[in-house]
C-alpha cells in the first residue's frame, strides 16, 4: 500500500538518523502509517550502500541563496 509522500524518487534528503546526504530510490513499504523508503547513500569511491529508512527521518535539503 502506497501512502502519499512528500519524498520525491531520486531526489537528495538529509537523513537524521544517519547524519548523511542521501538520494530516495522508492517506496517500499508502510509501517504504522509511516512509508519507509529505500535510500542509497555514497560511503567513499564509488561504494554505496542502501538502506531502509522511515520518511520521517527525511529532510529535504535546501540551497542557500546565490548557490545552484
């Protein structure tokens, strides 16, 4: 069951749980009303790593003005 999300498929989000950047790759599922995303994040060289997080722990990240 897909739930109606903010998160956007290959957009990059802060990960609070992780401290890290992460790209969203897609939903997969819904616990107690929360949808969980699969999100991949770089750890060094070319080596990522994907992970299962709750959208809750997702936030977008935000260009300062004058950067793009």
């Amino acid at each position: 069951m897909k739930v109606k999300s903010s998160i956007e498929r290959g957009a990059d989000y802060l990960c609070t749980k992780l401290g890290d950047v992460v790209t969203a790759i897609q939903q997969v599922a819904v616990v107690k009303g929360l949808a969980m995303w699969e999100v991949e994040r770089k750890i060094g060289a070319g080596i990522r790593k994907r992970l299962i997080v709750s959208e809750r722990s997702l936030v977008a990240l935000q260009l300062a003005p004058g950067c793009a």
